[in-house]
C-alpha cells in the first residue's frame, strides 16, 4: 500500500500499512486496481470521443467510478469488485464498437488497456491491485519523480473532477465535454512519453474545469432549491428526535424533509451541509432545525451524543463507532462494507427514507454540544451585491484587506492555525471563505466594517467559483488590471481532491502568493514545488504573525513567546 492521496498522508508522505482515513490496504489495493482499469477504459473513450462515438453510459460511470475513490467515500470492497468488473465490460464494449467503425490502434498498447480478470474475484482483484499501484517516489531520479508525481496529481484531480460530476449528474445531465475532459486526462496517464510542462499544464486545466463544474452544480441547485441568502443557523438541538445528514446530496436532504415532515423527527445539517439551511426551498420545513456538530473529522465523538440516525450522502465518512454504527445510512457512492445503504432513485421517484425516519422516531433527543447561531448564505447574489459597498469601503480607507480563508478541515492538530489566524486579523479586514474549514473559526465574533459582517460564509467548497467571480467584479468596480493587485489574499486549508482543484484553478489564473497548509501536497515533488514557487510564489503556512505580515503588508507587535517561535521555525 502506498496512498498520499490527502492531507493526513502518514508523515506528509504516504500511509503505507493502513490508511489515516480507515483505508485498508486491501481497499487501497482495490481503489489502485479501478484507476489502472479506468485508465484503459478511457483510453478507449477519448477515441470515441475523437471520432463522435462517445457513450452517454460509459461517460456518467466513469465519473461515478472517479469519484468512489475520493477520501472518505467508498470502503466497501464489494463495491469496488463490481465497479472494477464493469470497467472491463466497458472497456470491451466500446473497443468493439471503434473496430466497427474502422478505428485503428496502436500495435503497442499499454497494459491498462488489455488487462483483463481471469474470474470476478475479491481476491484475484487485490493481488492485482497490489502490483498496479503508486510507486514511492524515494526509490526514483528527480527527473522520473517529478513526472510521476504531477500523473498522480492529475489522477487526484481527475477524482475530483469525477466528485462534481456525480454531485451534477444526480440532478440533470452533464455536457458531453467535461466527460470527454476526463477521459482525455485519464489517457494521457499513460503516454510514455510527457514532459513536466504538459502534465502541469493539464493539470492547471483541472483546475478550469473544476470553476465550470461548479457553476453548473450552483444553476442544478439554485434552479431547484433557489438562490441562497444570509441565513443565521441554529446550533442548538431541539428536544425531539432526529436525523442528521451530513455531505452534500441536496436532493437527500430534500426527499428526508418531505418524507419527515409532520412525524415529529427533526433534521439537522451536519459539515458542508450546513448552507442548505440558506436556500429558500428548504427553509419551508419547520423540521430543518439546526446544525449539528464540527467539521467531518469531529463525528467519532460527536455521532454517538446525537443518539439518533445519521445519514451520510457523500464524501467524509469515518468508520462509524459502536454507538451508532447500527443508525448509520449511507446513500448514493458513498459505502461501508455493513453498513445500510439507501437505495438510488428511480427516474422521477424519491428515495425511500422510511426505514430512517422510523428508527429516529424510537430514538431520544440529541445531546446539546453547541449553543447560539452562526451564519452562512453569502451565495452569488449576495455576494455580488456587496461588491460595491466593499469597494468603497476600500476607497474610504475603512478597509485594508480580503483573506479568502477556503477549503476543508481535518484532524492534524497545527489546524489551530486558522483559528489564530482569523482572531489575530486586524479589524479592517474580511474574511470570505467556503468549505467546512470555517468550523475553526465561525462561532468567533468578529464583528463588522460599517454594516457588512467581516466573516462572509459563501458555503460548500463546491461554491469556490463564487468567490472568484465576486473578485473578478471587485477588480473591475476598483478598476485594478491585474488581479493580484487587488488588496486580497488566498490562504487554502487542502484536505483531499476537491481542494486540489482550488489549487489548480487558483494557479490556472495566475493568482500569486497563495498560502497552503496546514501542510503542503506530499505530491509536490521537488521539481513541482519549484516551478510552483519560482512562477507563483506558493508558499506552505508559517506562523500566524508571519503570514499575516506577508498577506496584509503589515507587521504584528508579537509577543516574546511568538517571536521565540518564529526563530526557532526559521533556524530549523
Ligand atoms: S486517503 Fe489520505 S488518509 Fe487515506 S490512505 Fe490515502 S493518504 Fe492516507
């Protein structure tokens, strides 16, 4: 086993006997197996796609099987044997179907295209897996580990990619190009022959593709569930039972309300879920009373005090603990091998969440873990709304700076940072931020700059884009040419694959001096991070003073203690 697919990768370098995450080795095997088939099925595809051939079926599974393989998604090895098998069936298929129409292939193909299972078979797959997977980059030149590590970036991209598209395709179809995106991305994996240059390139255009896919999830949503707007979330449980769902399946949550509605079972957001509580369709339910916990990484501990059903719809599941594993659902690609799984939608059907909702009903009411409100709802509207009293803030001197503050949390303990970070800001500065990074600081009062809060919580890491439009607007309302002159800073907390993408797409617009922590991709090979530095100035996290002083241009009065600190960082 050898994973540093996330952020909580053993020692920033890879988890090699077991995952961080609750990955076996067996699963990560298997999780190596479905990337070394997909490859292959895709090579197919980007030539069908190249002669008009594409299959509409083909793409939407590709996708699926992409985004199965996101941390915290998919533990189930059943699953994976079936998705594996498919993949393969698939592949078959669409090369007879480039034959018939006179394609011709190379004599040499790779072996991802031509491997084929001898049984469908958990243990013929492992085997399998474990010598088709991601090779320790200490063991190469250089040169060779800086390809391999910007392919497996791109493969880490790609996933994610595959995460918006599934998050997408559940509500309307998907353009044919953004399939075609990845079937293209998948293919190139395998050219033996690439240069640095082209695989950051393609990478960065992971990044683009991300911005598009976001915008089409934010029309798929705010076309069913409405434009969102700020919208203060309570934090408290009532005293009935409940359910909580945490991920980001809206249409989940939408069919448990309806089914819920006047049973006396309450629902409750949990993580990223959080800014559903600010559309407009969902406010209608009296029983969608508050949020639920911290971020996904807190749910071992805080699951068992809900002491009813939980429901979990897609990425940032952990193996659920004795207390209540037997009252964990999952639904769409999201598995643990015993686990309930709530079966899919038929066409034009809700799914059926009876069998929760009655288990809640026998339940008590959760335990309190949080008083008071927070808000969330800064979404495009809103946002843009605010361009021009931000600009004339800016104008009037009443503000200095925008820290967009964005991406996940996780478990790593340095995480504090970010809410040191917030709290040492000066007071004529705003925050924007999305993700569920904002569990670290969005209980803090902070105040606002003439009417306009300083913390401004636009929701999912999924709504990234909006910010970058809104700075866009900025740019234009202070009529500023370059971007990154605007008075505006990027500080991104990476977890998994979805944070990759606000990377790349950040890098892609050539915004400069983007901080990221609390540790840097371990993916970032030498010769990456290098050409990184040398035309972006990234940078990982330093010390809050620090990085203030590098964000804002200003020096902090530190105290003896930090400035202690910050020597023996830099001697080290
Ligand atoms: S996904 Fe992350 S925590 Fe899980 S095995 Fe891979 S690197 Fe480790």
């Amino acid at each position: 086993m050898f994973c540093y697919h996330c952020q909580e990768a053993k020692k920033n370098i890879a988890c090699d006997t077991a995952g961080i995450c609750g990955k076996k080795s067996d699963i990560s095997s298997l999780h190596d197996l479905l990337t070394y088939s997909l490859k292959g099925l895709s090579y197919y595809a980007h030539q069908a796609d190249e002669l008009n051939l594409s299959d509409a079926n083909i793409n939407q599974f590709t996708a699926r099987a992409l985004y199965s393989m996101l941390t915290n998604v998919n533990f189930d090895a059943a699953i994976f044997v079936q998705l594996i098998s498919e993949t393969i069936q698939r592949r078959e298929f669409l090369k007879r179907q480039l034959l018939t129409h006179g394609a011709k292939f190379k004599q040499l193909l790779p072996e991802e295209t031509l491997w084929h299972y001898a049984s469908i078979d958990v243990a013929e797959f492992t085997k399998k897996g474990e010598s088709v997977g991601v090779m320790p980059e200490e063991e190469m030149s250089e040169e060779i580990a800086d390809i391999h590590a910007a392919r497996e970036m791109l493969v880490y991209a790609l996933k994610g990619l595959g995460a918006l598209i599934e998050h997408i395709q559940v509500l309307e179809p998907v353009a044919a190009e953004h399939y075609a995106f990845i079937h293209k991305g998948l293919a190139f994996t395998l050219e033996p022959e690439v240069d640095l240059e082209s695989l950051l390139a393609l990478n960065f255009d992971c990044g683009q593709q991300a911005i598009a896919l976001m915008a089409c999830l934010e029309k798929a949503n705010t076309q069913r569930f409405g434009e969102p707007e700020p919208t203060k979330v309570h934090l408290e449980p009532s005293d009935r039972p409940g359910v909580i769902v945490t991920g980001h399946d809206f249409q989940d949550l939408h069919d448990l309300l309806e089914q819920s509605a006047g049973t006396g079972v309450d629902i409750y957001t949990h993580d990223e879920m959080l800014v559903a509580h600010s559309y407009p369709v969902f406010k209608k339910y009296f029983n969608l009373v508050a949020n639920y916990g911290g971020a996904w990484q807190d749910q071992k501990t805080q699951f068992g005090k809900f002491k009813g059903p939980v429901l979990v719809t897609s990425n940032s599941l952990q193996q659920p603990k004795k207390g209540y594993i037997d009252m964990t659902y999952t639904s769409g690609m999201v598995g643990w091998t015993g686990l309930k799984h709530i079966d899919n939608r038929r066409p034009h059907e809700a799914k059926d969440f009876s069998a929760i909702i009655e288990q809640a009903k026998q339940c008590p009411a959760p335990d309190t873990l949080n008083t008071g409100t927070v808000i969330t709802g800064y979404g495009r509207q809103v946002l843009l709304s605010l361009v021009e009293p931000i600009a004339a803030l800016f104008a009037s001197d009443s503000l200095q700076h925008i820290v967009v503050l964005a991406g996940y949390d996780g478990r790593h303990k340095e995480r504090k940072y970010y809410t040191e970070l917030v709290q040492a800001l000066p007071s004529d500065s705003l925050i924007i931020t999305a993700g569920d990074t904002k569990y670290r600081f969005n209980q803090l009062d902070l105040g606002e700059i003439e009417g306009i809060p300083r913390l401004l919580d636009v929701g999912q890491a999924h709504d990234f884009h909006i910010i970058l439009d809104f700075l866009k607007a900025l740019q234009e309302e202070m009529d500023v040419s370059d971007i990154n002159e605007l008075p505006v800073s990027f500080n991104l907390a990476w977890y998994e694959q979805q944070s990759l993408l606000m990377m790349l797409a950040l890098f892609k617009q050539g915004l400069k001096n983007v901080i990221i922590g609390p540790t840097l991709p371990p993916f970032f090979s030498a010769g990456i991070l290098k050409q990184l530095t040398d035309e972006l100035s990234v940078q990982g996290i330093s010390t809050v003073e620090q990085d203030i002083a590098a964000m804002l241009g200003i020096e902090l009065a530190l105290e003896p203690e930090a400035e202690a600190e910050i020597t023996a960082k830099e001697s080290a």
